[in-house]
C-alpha cells in the first residue's frame, strides 16, 4: 500500500464508519500491518493509505514501556479523557517532521475488534498519544493541523519548498 503524503486530498476527509467485517477488511487490515512495519510506524490509519474507512492499526511493542503489541481498533470513539500533556509527535504521512503536540493525558477509546467484539482501551503515555493520533486522521486531521498559527505558517512555508525540491 502507498502511504499518502501531506497535504493529499484525502487526509482531510472524515473516515466513513465500517459497517460489516468481512474478508475486504481483513485483507486491508492485513496489508496496513504490512505498510506499517515497512515504514518502520507504530501505527497507521486507514485514511493515510487512500481507504476512508473508520479504522486503525498499531504496534507499540518496540516504543511502549506497557508493551502492548498489534491492534486493529475499528469503529474507534474517544469516550473519557483527562490532563494535558505536550509531547513530540510525528507522521508517516509527514516524513521527516515532528513537533511537540498538545494531546490528552489518558483517555479511554472504545470500538471494535476483528472480531466485531466490543474493545475498551484505557491508554496514558505512548498508547494515548498514538491512539488520539490515529483517530484525528479517521476524523480528517493530520497532526500538524494541531499546531499554533505562527508554527503551522512555518511548517507550510518549509513543507512546500521541501515538496518542490
């Protein structure tokens, strides 16, 4: 699968929900996981590989200290959040660039498995920020759409001339 790069079109649309799982879905399930770890990720969006779908994959078992392996959230919803915490952040879909990002301390995500059961996961730390991460692209943000007036200006005027070269 080919990773969209920013400022593609698609980032900026809003995921429609997945309303059957069915063998399409594994197969891009599968082929996200793949995509992911060529890129040497620790998640990805359906969104971010041209499928507007309401899913997510994640691997955080290299970077988190909870160790928490491969997980496919469909149909994710941020249900409960709590503190603030600004952290560096960074994006398959923006190579190369990271900034320090705003996001909630520990939140509690809600959804489904590939099972089609109902999944609870409350996250601090690593697993908070990658999973706020990810539903921001389902909803059709990137996370520079994050950043203050003056550092986006910046980000763009620097992103445009690095897409030229």
């Amino acid at each position: 699968m080919e990773i969209l790069i920013y400022p593609h079109e698609i980032l900026k649309c809003k995921a429609e929900p997945v309303k059957n799982i069915d063998e399409k879905i594994q197969k891009i399930i599968k082929d996200m996981i793949k995509t992911m770890y060529e890129a040497d990720g620790i998640g990805l969006a359906a969104n971010q590989v041209g499928e507007l779908i309401r899913l997510f994959v994640i691997d955080l078992r290299e970077k988190d200290e909870e160790k928490i392996g491969q997980v496919a959230l469909i149909n994710p919803v941020i249900t409960a959040c709590e503190g603030e915490i600004c952290e560096n952040e960074g994006c398959l879909s923006v190579p190369g660039y990271q900034a320090q990002i705003k996001r909630y301390e520990k939140i509690l995500v809600e959804g489904f498995n590939l099972d089609g059961n109902p999944v609870k996961i409350e996250a601090q730390g690593l697993l908070s920020r990658c999973l706020q991460h990810e539903i921001d692209h389902l909803d059709g943000f990137c996370f520079v759409d994050r950043l203050g007036p003056i550092k986006k200006a910046l980000f763009k005027k620097r992103w445009q001339k690095r897409q030229s070269e």
